[in-house]
C-alpha cells in the first residue's frame, strides 16, 4: 500500500509497537518490553473481541527495511515479513509499506482484507 508519509516515518511507526493500535485497528493492545522490534524477543497482542496472540520477533533489518514475526493464538499460526519502500517514481505517493502472510490459507484470506485497510492507515497521516 503507498501513501504520502515518509519512508522514515512509516518505518519508525511499523517497528514501535507502541504504534499498532494507532494504524492496525484490530490490534487494541501491545505488551512488548521493548521500544523497537527487536529479534528474538517476544510479546502479545490483544485483539478485537478480546483475542490474545502470542509473538516473536524472528529478524529485523533496518538498512533494508524490513522485519518479520511470528505471531500464535491457541492453535492458529501465521508468520509475516513486512517492508518499507520509497513509493515508485511518479505514482504521486512517497511511500509503499508491504506484507507478506504465510500460514492456512483460509487465515491468510480472511486477514487480507484487514491488513489491507491497516497498511492503508499506516501510510497516511493519522
């Protein structure tokens, strides 16, 4: 997803935790003991409806960009590798933050659509 937000900007607000709820409304709660993602560490998320997920932090590349988790809830797994662009030139935006989901598909299809509306949020200004 581009947007007008800049590079550094949607990359520090991708690897705050502190940030989620703010762009991933799904996401209502953070309890993560550190400031920026870090690898090897671990947290939770509470979601909508009062949903709890367990996560770690697998690796996180800040000259690329790029950082990846994985992330459980009871026996649902999914893993995801996020990134941070500059947007392609003339496409009018500055930014493109991307993801990728592995996991069963029928949780990869039905996240689609929330992830698209987030990353949406994450690339716009508040």
């Amino acid at each position: 997803m581009s947007g007008p937000l800049p590079v550094e900007e949607v990359w520090a607000r991708y690897t705050q935790p502190d940030w989620w709820p703010r762009w991933a409304p799904h996401l209502r709660e953070v309890d993560y003991g550190h400031p920026v993602v870090r690898p090897g560490t671990t947290g939770r998320v509470k979601g909508v409806g009062g949903v709890i997920a367990h996560f770690r932090i697998d690796a996180v590349d800040a000259a690329a960009r790029t950082w990846s988790w994985s992330v459980r809830s009871g026996p649902l797994r999914l893993s995801f590798e996020h990134g941070v662009d500059a947007a392609s030139p003339g496409s009018g935006k500055t930014t493109t933050a991307w993801l990728v989901v592995h996991g069963a598909w029928p949780l990869v299809i039905g996240y689609a659509p929330v992830a698209r509306y987030s990353l949406g949020r994450l690339v716009s200004p508040p």
